[in-house]
C-alpha cells in the first residue's frame, strides 16, 4: 500500500517537474490538462521502454521497421490527395455523421484540424479499404503500426499545447503534401519540427506539444501509432492500455464499425448540450451534475490504475 502510494506520488513529481525540457505553467495547469492519473501507469511504461525510444523524438535510423512507409511515400500520397480532392475528410464537420464523435481527437477540431482512419487498434476501416487499398497493403507489412489514418491541418489551423493520456504507442508522422515551410511546424518537448514530403517524424506524445500552420497551404500527413519498444513487462503492461485503444475505434463513414466510446460519446454529446444549458438556468443544479459526472469517471480511472499496479506488484 505505501509502495504504491509513494510510487503514484513520485511518478507525479517526475512528471511534473523532472521529465523532458518543457515544463507546465504551474502545478495547477498539470492537474487539470496533463492527465495525472494516467502518469503513475505511464511512468512504469517508461521504465521498461527501450533506450531507443525514450527522447522526446527519435532518431528514425533506428527503427528499421518503418523503412517501407517512408519508402513509399509517394503512392500513400496519390491516395491521401485523391481522397481529400472528393472530400473524404469533412465528415467530422458534420454532427450527424458518427465520425464527429472522436473522444481522442475532437478538441482538435476547433481550429480545422481533421483526418480521415485507415486502421485502429486491431480494426481496419472498410471505407479504407475501398478509397485506400495501396496505403493498407504497406502498413499490413509492418506489425509495429497499432493504428494509422490520414490527417489535415489546414492554413491558420492549429493544435493548443498539451500531451496526449496514454503512453500506450509512439507517433510517426510521415509528410505527404505539406506546404514545406518553417510557418508550418510541430514543437514538442520545446523542439520545433516543420514537416517536409516524403520525410518521416517519430515522437512521444506524452511529451508537451503543439502545432500551427501559419503558411497557406493545408498540411497532409500520414498519422501513426507505432508499438512501443519494451522489455515484455513492458507488453504485458500495456495491455490494458491497447483494449483501451480498441474501444475509441470511430468510424469515417456508415460502413465502418464504431467503438464503445464513439457509441457512448455520440449519446453523451446532446446531453452536455443540455448541461450547458442548465448552467445558464441553474448554476447549482449544473455544478452538482458537473461534480457527480466528472467525480464517477475519475473514480474509475483511479481504480483501473490501480489495479494495474497491483498487478504489477503480484507479477514481479
Ligand atoms: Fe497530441
């Protein structure tokens, strides 16, 4: 109990204040934007990751792997162009469409950034395969990729500073039509990156970043998760992580299956709608759900971390 108890505590002040370069604006905005309850269980994942892919960005030479999606480019780019020229990226602006309800990506979409799936966590998306069958072919070969879709940042568009929860995979990034300008940039643990076509990018995304496109040309990019190197601990670790992933499965069109949380999102949207409503009627009555809501999903989170430390305790 008082291992744990110092290990969540620990796992916290590393975060906070030890790990990486870039570092929060105070205590206040770590609690509320850079998930504390999930760094105790990111925390043993870092410490069975391989040397190789622990910086903030790697070095993409040692990664093998990945060598035929770089290799390739230029034909996932045809099909990347191709679909964006029929618009195969505007359903998420379109709230009667499944594919708006992204409980991981939709506070992307404020400032235009959009993206359209190819796989995720073990489900291929049909709509893919019938737009995207070359791009599919080439990542079916590489094992690593947990998950892979296309996505679009147009000019003036935007992704505010923040880390992503899980540090279930790493993220490549692969540049297939990009305005190949420094205005259109990614930084991420204070490191600043501008994409280029046909160059590859691979990153932590539990390391503070943000992104800006500033030139006038949309930004078209290939958008991986990639496995993360580690011990088999390390795997076995994960695993909770990744049948967490299966579940945020969100569809592009009709003919994809959607995820439990899409499911639920899309029911829980109106129903926030209505929330806010409340607020302007009855603060009171709004605050008390608010608490009662955010209290129960918090509740839950901290019983499946720990648990998950239990087990690791029980397994070493
Ligand atoms: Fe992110």
């Amino acid at each position: 109990m008082i291992v744990i108890a110092a290990f969540i505590v620990g796992s916290m002040i590393y975060a906070y204040a030890y790990r990486g370069d870039a570092r929060w604006a105070g205590f206040g905005e770590y609690v509320r934007k850079g998930w504390p309850l999930f760094t105790p269980f990111n925390c043993l994942l870092y410490l069975f990751t391989k040397p190789r892919a622990r910086p903030a960005i790697m070095d993409i030479q040692q990664f093998p792997e990945l060598k035929s999606l770089h290799e390739n480019w230029e034909t996932i780019r045809q099909e990347a162009v191709e679909l964006m020229a029929v618009g195969g990226f505007d359903q998420i602006s379109n709230k009667d469409s499944a594919s708006y309800y992204d409980i991981g990506f939709r506070t992307f979409y404020k400032y235009g950034w959009t993206k359209f799936y190819l796989n995720w966590y073990g489900y291929t998306h049909t709509s893919a395969q019938r737009t995207c069958p070359k791009t599919l072919e080439i990542l079916s070969k590489i094992p690593q990729v947990n998950g892979a879709m296309f996505s679009v940042l147009p000019p003036g568009g935007q992704l505010t500073r923040h880390l992503d929860p899980v540090a279930c995979s790493l993220r490549y990034h692969l540049g297939l039509d990009t305005p190949n300008d420094d205005r259109c940039y990614i930084s991420i643990d204070d490191k600043r990156y501008s994409w280029r076509d046909g160059e590859p990018l691979l990153f932590d995304v539990t390391f503070l970043h943000f992104a800006h496109n500033d030139a006038d040309k949309p930004r078209l990019i290939l958008m991986c998760d990639i496995d993360r190197p580690m011990s088999w601990i390390g795997h076995v670790l994960n695993w909770p992580y990744k049948m967490l992933m299966k579940a945020t499965v969100v569809p592009n069109t009709d003919e994809d299956k959607r995820g439990f949380a899409n499911r639920t999102f899309s029911t829980l949207v109106p129903l926030l709608e209505k929330s806010k409503r409340l607020k302007e009627t009855n603060l009171a009555a709004y605050k008390a759900l608010k608490y009662t809501v955010n209290g129960t999903l918090m509740l839950i989170l901290a019983g499946i971390v720990w648990l998950g430390l239990e087990f690791l305790i029980w397994l070493i």
